[in-house]
C-alpha cells in the first residue's frame, strides 16, 4: 500500500511505509510537520493542492474531505502559478530530469559552519588553477547518509575527514527545496578512493617535476649542523605542534634558542603563509642553523596543502637544513621527501636533540681521547725527567767520589813533596856546611895571594923607580922612601883588616845561612798545613759548588718539565678553544691544517668554545 492522506481539522495527515525517496518529497511541502508520537506527516489543509498533484502520481489515496478541498480549492480558470505551485512543479521537472543521483566533483565550503547540526548544509565549488571560484552549487546532509559516510572513512582508516577546502566526489540527488526556492543537490555517498587517488596523482606529478629540475634531494644533501642550537620554527602560534616542540626542547640540557614565526599550516593560504615564513628566515640564515616546518595531527587530506611545486622549490633552495614534521607516520607529502622528513613535531625536536647529543658525545670522546694522549706524554715526560734525575744523582756521586778520591791523592801527593822538599833542604844545607870552610880557606888564599901580588908589584916599582930616579934625583930618594913606608905601613894594617873582616864576614855569613835554614825548616810544616788547608778549601768549596749546581741542575730540570706540562695543557684543544680560537674539520671529520684541505666551495665545520658552526670555504685568502 503506497500511502493515504486523510483530512483531520486544520491539517491532512499522511501515512505510508518507510521511502527515502517519499520522505524527500513529503519535505518539500511547505508547513509538514513530523508527529513522531502518531508516526504520520501533517500538512497544513492550505496545501491540499500541492499535496494532492504531488502524491497522485505515487498512487497515494484520498478520502472523501480531502478531495472536496480539492476541488474546492483548484481553480481550473486561473492560468497562473502560486510559488509553492511553481516549486513544486520545478522540483518535479528536476526529479524527472535526474531521476537517479548522479556523481558530482567539488571542493566542500561552508562545512565547518553547521557541522555540529543534524543536517549540515555547505556548498561544493569549482575552482581555476588559481583559485578563483567558477561555479558552485548548495549541497546538503543529512544526519542518516552523514552517519554511513563517517562510518566509511573510519573503515578506511579515517584517511581525511568532511572539512572546508577539501576536494570530494559525491554521490548526490538533485532537488528543490519548495519551501525556499532553491536548487541544491542532497549528498547520499561518498567516493573515498577518488579523493584519496587525485591527491597521490597530484603528488606524484609534483614529485616528478621536481624530479627532472634536479632538485628532490638538494636540501637532504646539505651537511647538518654538529650543534644546531639555532632553531628556526614555522607553525601556528598557540597550535600543539609548538608546545610539542618547545617542550621536548625545553626538557634537554641544551640551550637552544627557537624563534617561531607564525604560519598558516591548512587550509588554502597555506602556501602564500609558509612561503612567506621560508622567505623571513632565508633572509636570516645566518642567525640560524635549523628550520623546522610543523604542524599537529590531521587528516591526509591536510597533507595536500603541503604538496606545493612552491612550497617544495622554496625548501629545496633553503640555505639551512629542513626537517618537515607535519604529524603523519605513514603518508608522506612532497615536503617530506624534498626536506628531513620526521613523523611528528615532537619526532623533529628530538631530532634537532639528538643530533646534538651525539655531537656532544662525540666532543666528549676526542676530548677523552686528548686528555688519554697529554696523560701519556706527560707520564712520559716524568718517567723522562726521573731517569734524567736518578742519572744526574749517579753523576753527582760519581764527581764527589772521583773529587774525594782527587784530594786524598794530592794531599798525598803534597805529604810526599814536603817530605821531599825537606830533604833536599837538608841535603843542601849539609851540603853548604861542607863547603863553608873551603870557601873560607879558598878567600883567606886568594887575598893573601892578592896582598903578596900587591906587595911584589909595589916593591918592584919602587925598585924600578929608585934605579931611574937615582942618577937625576937623589933627593925624591928621601921624600920616596918616607912615602913609601906610610904606603907599607897602611897597607899592613888594610891587610890586617882585610883578614879580619873576613873573618868576621864568614862567620856572618855562616850564622845567616844556619838562620835561614833553620827559619825555613820552620815554617816548612805552617807552609805544609797552610797547604793542605787550601787544598781542603779548595775541595770543600768543590763540593758545595758542585752540590748547588746538582740543586740548580734539578731544579732547572724541574722547571723544564713543568715548563712542557704547562705548553701542554695550553696546547689542550680545550684550552685553544677558550682563548677564541676555533677547530676546523672537513665533512669527513679531518682536521684542517691547510688551505688546500678547504677548497672553494667546501663545507667547513668550526668548532668554538660553545657550540659549533657549519661555514662554506670561499677558497685561500688574497695574501
């Protein structure tokens, strides 16, 4: 039984079995009225018209009353339409036109504004390339098809969700609604595959341009920073994604430093928002050693904003390294593969985190490594020292023993002298003794010899004198002879003089020889302690010297070795790094000691007293 319609005071009530398709067309009467108590339509009598043309075509039946209204009401003169006449007979050439639903393709808007109503209504776009809307139409759903739809995608594994800006295909009926006058299409199904399919087709076409441009792996292949403790951060203020990341920051025992710029990160403006954040950090990379792109968990519908040739271009020319951490474990979008990918926002934090730790661990390992290696010289240096000094001990008791030995010898050897010299003087003072008398005796002979020579040549003269002299002048014979006899007279008593003299001369002399002998073995044994005093000073003062400059030698030696501990220690690279110095390696990790190990264009890594910095060599300096 189809239905039937019956007049009940002010209103005609309508009955039938349950039909989708009857429910939709009882609802575009204007004024119905849903009783759920009785389970039956009512329609104001008002609409007997309407009501009666519309559901005689269904086979609907009518009672006495409602077909006297009918006729009362139906004015067959009149060529005119009332508007619920005309909507309704719109709404029938629609019906007939589609008789069936059909699929339509669209963008959803206006979703999220009755979302939370039983029956949602929203619109489905077309839009250009540009994003310029070409046309759209009213879409409707209701809570019952709503219903099937989420269950569907949950089945699906809630791949995206009904939302603003997302583009679906639809199974929907065509319709008017009567009371309104307007066109609009009631969704009944949706087409999941097809969403899902037209985005991957999108991504994988972005992906293979970006494939011959060269470019998919640029930004993946920049060396990532030791220490990046410069953290760039795009996403939307206030979102979880940055309390995620700053969080997971804030727990380490790292300083970063996160400067966050505000970013659309769904929705259309998603593109035009984070090019405009990559371009703010670009311009500043150089305060910077990291960026990250990040936004909470979605939909994989939210993944499209992200699948941008612009988007992706601008990433892979990014001067710092990129980790993308949009919240998605197994879909990928394009920046994904473009940057470093990271499941979550807090999947990226801990990978900025980590890149340090291991930085830090691997510091920490070269600077034990260093300390093992100064430890060892060190050690060396002592074990070199302490040989040196046990030699130079050894050294030093050799000298005092060989000096030792040295003294007793000379003064030995000083001992035997003396005992020698005084014999010699002995000797040589019996020596004198002897011939003491014979040199007396020798003198007493030579002067009485000298006085007879005198005496002869004096006698001979006068002789010789008085024979010339007699003949001319016999009266100088007198005055001769008279002076000849004081002559004699003094020259007896000069002899005896003479003899005395030396006599007395040869006693001195005697007695001045015995007194100096006898003063000189006097003083021989003062001359002899004197000596081996000076001797014993000498070696004493030997001793000392040598002892003070055995001290002066260790201590110099002393000095010496912590002389080389202290060169060491500043050599420390820890201590090279505070005075403001920086350690260079290449990308392989070797340090650099020339200009020919960082050829232009080569990616330097400096390590400083506190952190590090990723720097790109512009070739040897101009000298």
């Amino acid at each position: 039984m189809p239905g039937h319609v019956t007049h009940h005071g002010s209103v005609l009530r309508i009955t039938f079995d349950y039909d989708p398709r009857l429910v939709e067309m009882v609802k575009g009467v204007p004024g119905r009225r849903w009783n759920p108590d009785d389970k039956v339509w009512t329609v104001p009598t008002a609409q007997v018209v309407q009501l009666v043309e519309l559901l005689t075509d269904e086979g609907f039946t009518f009672d006495e009353s409602v077909q006297a209204l009918y006729e009362q009401r139906k004015d067959p003169g009149d060529n005119h339409y009332t508007v619920s006449r005309l909507n309704a007979e719109v709404r029938k050439t629609l019906q007939s036109a589609f008789p069936s639903p059909v699929w339509v393709v669209g963008e959803i808007a206006g979703f999220g504004k009755s979302a939370h109503k039983p029956v949602v209504d929203f619109q489905l776009v077309d839009r250009d390339e540009e994003g310029r809307t070409l046309a759209q139409t009213t879409a409707v759903l209701f809570s019952a098809q709503r219903k099937r739809i989420d269950d569907k995608l949950s089945r699906a594994g809630e791949p995206f969700r009904l939302e603003d800006e997302v583009i679906v295909r639809v199974l929907a009926q065509v319709d008017l609604h009567p009371e309104w006058g307007a066109y609009r299409v009631v969704v009944q199904d949706l087409d999941v595959a097809y969403t899902l399919g037209e985005a991957a087709r999108r991504r994988e076409e972005i992906l293979r341009t970006l494939s011959v441009e060269g470019i998919l792996k640029k930004n993946r292949e920049r060396a990532f920073p030791s220490f990046p403790l410069r953290v760039g951060l795009i996403t939307s203020i206030g979102s979880d994604a940055e309390r995620d990341v700053l969080n997971h920051l804030r727990k380490t025992a790292y300083a970063f430093q996160v400067t966050v710029h505000d970013a659309r990160v769904q929705g259309r403006q998603t593109e035009s928002s984070v090019l405009t954040a990559l371009d703010w950090f670009a311009s500043r990379s150089h305060s910077f050693d990291v960026l990250l792109i990040c936004r909470g968990g979605g939909s994989r519908t939210d993944l499209g904003w992200f699948d941008s040739v612009a988007l992706a271009r601008s990433v892979a020319h990014f001067p710092l390294p990129v980790i993308v951490g949009i919240g998605h474990e197994q879909d990928r979008s394009v920046l994904d593969e473009i940057g470093w990918p990271a499941a979550t926002p807090t999947a990226a934090a801990h990978m900025v985190a980590l890149q340090v730790e291991t930085s830090l661990d691997r510091l920490e390992n070269t600077w034990t490594r260093l300390s093992e290696r100064a430890t060892h010289r060190l050690e060396q240096a002592a074990q070199h020292t302490q040989h040196h000094a046990q030699r130079l001990t050894r050294s030093s008791g050799q000298l005092l023993s060989r000096a030792e030995r040295d003294r007793l010898y000379a003064r030995h050897r000083l001992a035997n002298g003396a005992r020698v010299l005084l014999r010699s003087a002995g000797q040589t003072l019996v020596e004198r003794g002897h011939r003491l008398p014979h040199a007396v005796r020798y003198l007493l002979r030579g002067q009485a010899h000298n006085n007879a020579g005198i005496r002869r040549r004096l006698l001979l003269a006068t002789h010789r004198q008085v024979e010339r002299e007699a003949e001319r002048n016999r009266m100088r014979v007198h005055r001769l002879l008279q002076a000849a006899r004081p002559l004699l007279n003094r020259a007896r008593t000069e002899r005896m003089h003479a003899q005395r003299r030396m006599l007395r001369g040869s006693s001195a002399l005697l007695l001045r020889e015995q007194h100096s002998v006898l003063t000189r073995m006097a003083q021989l044994p003062r001359a002899v302690r004197y000596l081996l005093r000076e001797q014993d000073t000498h070696y004493t003062d030997g001793l000392r010297r040598l002892a003070r400059g055995s001290k002066r030698l260790l201590a110099h030696e002393r000095e010496r070795t912590d002389a080389r501990a202290h060169r060491l220690a500043l050599a420390h690279p820890h201590n090279v790094l505070e005075r403001g110095f920086a350690l260079l390696r290449s990308e392989e990790g070797r340090v650099i000691t020339a200009t020919r190990h960082a050829p232009r264009g080569a990616h330097v890594e400096a390590t400083l007293k506190e952190g590090r910095l990723r720097l790109r060599s512009e070739g040897p300096a101009p000298r």
